[in-house]
C-alpha cells in the first residue's frame, strides 16, 4: 500500500499536479527573518541588487574602523530572485587568490576590501 501512494505521489509531482519542493535558496525576507542583514546595493553599484549579509557579520561599508577580515554575502535581483554570492577579503589578507575561473579579486577602495562575485552559485 504504501509503495502505491509513493508511486502516485511522483506520478502527480511529474504530471505537475503537485509543485516540486521549492528552491533550496531562500529568499531576502526569509533571510532577514533569520537575523540576516539585507538591504539594497550602494548607489554607484550596478545593477542595483539585494545584498543579505550573515547574522553577526553584516556587510562591508565604508569607514568601517574595525573590518571583519572576511565577508560573505549572498545576492538578489530586486524581485528576491538568488543570483550569486560575494566575497571581500580584507586588504592586509589578500595573498593574490584566484576568484573563480581563475580571475584575481577586484580591489574595491571604498571598503579598503578585495571582491569576488560568485554568480550562480
């Protein structure tokens, strides 16, 4: 019997009588719900984005007098869709690693951090 309802159950799934299971990503409300710190790109970033930041770590910004070494940070589009993740590290840290695909981290000034953006992952 129960090999017959799982049986239905993947039938109605394929015949998409019943959704999948969601994303596994989840969305920027859920993560801010979970202590996460989210909010918009700065102005001179493009294309404006949706950046969540870990509890307790939060994100980059300028001045900062006491930097994390390290910041990882996921990335939406505006309408909550994941489109990538993000990773400084500190100035004084960086050993010249490769960003994925082998390119080098980009400087960014303002943070006083190097930046490797991971899209789709």
């Amino acid at each position: 019997m129960r090999a017959a309802r799982l049986a239905a159950a993947a039938v109605a799934v394929v015949a998409g009588l019943i959704p999948a299971a969601a994303s596994a990503t989840p969305s920027p409300d859920h993560l801010a719900a979970q202590g996460w710190s989210c909010g918009l790109t700065p102005p001179n970033v493009t294309p404006t984005r949706i950046v969540c930041g870990t509890p307790g770590t939060g994100r980059p910004f300028p001045g900062n007098p006491d930097p994390r070494p390290t910041y990882r940070l996921w990335l939406f589009s505006l309408d909550g869709e994941f489109v990538g993740k993000v990773h400084f590290v500190r100035t004084d840290l960086y050993a010249g690693q490769p960003c994925n695909g082998g390119d080098p981290y980009v400087f960014r000034d303002a943070i006083g951090s190097y930046e490797c953006i991971n899209l789709g992952t």
